[in-house]
C-alpha cells in the first residue's frame, strides 16, 4: 500500500514571504495612485465639463475585459451619485445594441491599449455623428481611441503587480480611482447630498444608516400636543392617554413652549403637595430640545444619548417653536439604527 504524506500547499513559502508579497502589491498600487494624482490637470476638468453639458443625452460607459468590469463600476457610481448612466458591452454593440447610442450623448471608453478590437466599432460609430462627444481614457498617447476622443485623458504608465508586469492590477486601481474621481466631482458640482443619495438607496442597511428624524417622526394628531393653560389633572390624563411619557405644550399662537415628562411628575410627587390644580405651564421645562426634520436618526440618537432623554420635538426651516413632527427613542430603535 503506498502511504502519501500530507503536506501543506504552503510548504515552500513562509507566512513572512506572504505578507512581504501583500505589500509589495500595496506599495505599488499606491505609487500608481501617486502618478494618477500628478496627472489630473485640465484633461480631468474637459470630461467633468462634457459628462455635465450633456443634457439632451445620455452617458455611455464601455470596455473590454478588466476594463470592461470597471466600466461597469464607473456606470453604478455615476448613477448612484447623480449622474445617471448605463454600461454597454461592446461585443454587443457590434451586433445591434450601437442603437442605444443616439445623438447628444456622451461616450466614455476604457482602454489600456485604445486598441482593442471591440471597441473600433464604437470609435467609428461614434466619429461618424458629430453629436456624440467621445471621451477617450487610454494609457497609449498613439491609438487608435486616443487619436479619435474628442476629450482625452491619459492613464499614467505605471508598474503592474506580480511577476512579468503583465497581470492588471495597478492599472485596474488607478482606473477604478479615476472613476470615483470623477463621479464624485460631478456630484459636488449638482450639490446632490445625503438625502438625494438616500433616494436612490431605498433597500439595505445604507437606506437604515440614511434615514431621517422626518421617516420616523410622529405627525399630526399623534404628537403628544396640549395647551399650556391646562390643569396638572388634565395633564395627567393626557400623558396616561398618549402613552409616550411625554406632553408637547404649546401657547394660543400655537407656538411650542414646553414639555412634560414622566420624570417631571415624579419629581412634583417627591414635593408632596397638591398640584393637580397648578396649571402645566408653571411646571413645565421650558424651551424643549428640538431638532430639524432632516437630521439623520441615527444623530437624533446621540443627542438623546448624550442629554439621556427620550424624545425630541421636530421642526423644519430654523422655526424651532413650530413643532411638526416627534419623535421618541423608540420610534429610532425600532427602525434598527443604533
């Protein structure tokens, strides 16, 4: 019977020897960062200024290959962030999606080479109409793609990872670092924030981590309002009815002056005397936290954290004695942010 030792696929090569090959990776992907930092200049503000004028059109983003796959990572940024865009795959073009291409629209292509055989298709069709702006990303000043871009960008050569320089991996970082590049920068320019963002986020756990106080706030008549000339009695009752702990109070403008809260009665019981009678406004804490309907929960969160109450009174456009909405610490539990 023949007996086979068992030995480990690792048996030639240290844990040092690993980790030496892991930061060599790093070390070269992030002087190739270098280089594509030195390289943005005006070539960069020419394709932020065509993706932004094209307004009549559309923004198209192909490649081949590793291109080909960050394409499709530059199309679900831009659209994520404002700037709507779908990738098309260029063999297809080749048989019958070039008519997704119209006039006004704007053409992105990827290619380390600009010679790809895919692409010359797109390159002629897109020549031939001189409505379609072509924007050309290639690290090869004499192809065919860089010849032919109406805005040109060129890659900087840099050093690929392993051995023989020949497997994309600090050409495929430094493109993908130029697509979040430029999705970023067309976002900054439209202004679209956070809750812009959030609009195009509705599922998952970033759609949670971007809500705001306004998708979990109570409105209308399920704000614990009361006016502040009521008896301590009535009071009472209302806060047993509301069942949130809590009283909003506000004046004969409608103007929000207080709150009441559970722990605001239990300390008018410690007294021992009778204020059933006194009317809430004498015993109510004065001008309430409130916040603005666009705060993110998760911050409504930290504030009740950090003045360890329970509840916050909602406002919009700076009017902090208009009360629109409240919201209580439940409400932000129970929508699973923490």
């Amino acid at each position: 019977m023949l007996h086979l030792k068992k030995t480990s696929g690792l048996t030639n090569m240290s844990n040092k020897k690993l980790l030496k090959i892991a930061k060599e990776v790093i070390k070269l992907e992030t002087e190739s960062l270098r280089k594509l930092q030195s390289s943005i200049g005006k070539s960069f503000e020419q394709i932020i200024k065509t993706i932004l004028n094209c307004k009549n059109g559309k923004i198209i983003i192909s490649g081949v290959g590793k291109s080909g796959i960050i394409g499709k990572k530059w199309s679900a940024t831009l659209s994520s962030t404002g700037t709507p865009s779908f990738f098309l795959d260029a063999s297809n073009a080749s048989h019958g999606d070039m008519g997704q291409i119209t006039s006004n629209d704007v053409i992105i292509l990827i290619s380390l080479s600009g010679e790809s055989d895919e692409l010359k298709n797109i390159i002629q069709f897109a020549s031939r109409n001189n409505n379609i702006k072509l924007i050309g990303i290639t690290s090869k000043k004499d192809s065919l793609l860089f010849k032919n871009a109406d805005v040109k960008f060129l890659l900087p050569n840099v050093k690929e990872a392993g051995p023989g320089n020949f497997v994309p991996t600090s050409s495929t970082t430094v493109q993908m670092a130029l697509g979040d590049a430029i999705a970023i920068a067309c976002m900054r320019y439209k202004k679209f924030d956070k809750l812009d963002f959030k609009k195009f986020h509705p599922g998952g756990s970033l759609s949670v981590k971007l809500k705001t106080v306004e998708d979990l706030m109570l409105v209308g008549k399920k704000i614990p309002f009361v006016k502040e000339d009521i008896k301590m009695k009535t009071a009472l009752h209302n806060i047993e009815k509301k069942g949130l702990g809590v009283l909003v109070i506000k004046n004969s403008l409608n103007s929000t002056t207080g709150i009441l809260t559970d722990g605001d009665i239990k300390r008018l019981s410690n007294l021992k005397i009778n204020y059933e009678n006194v009317r809430i406004k004498k015993v109510m804490t004065k001008k309430p936290i409130s916040v603005d309907k666009n705060m993110l929960a998760a911050n409504a969160l930290s504030i009740m954290n950090t003045k360890k109450i329970t509840s916050l009174c909602v406002h919009k456009n700076k009017k902090k004695n208009k009360t629109i909405g409240f919201i209580h610490i439940h409400n932000i539990l129970n929508a699973n942010i923490t």
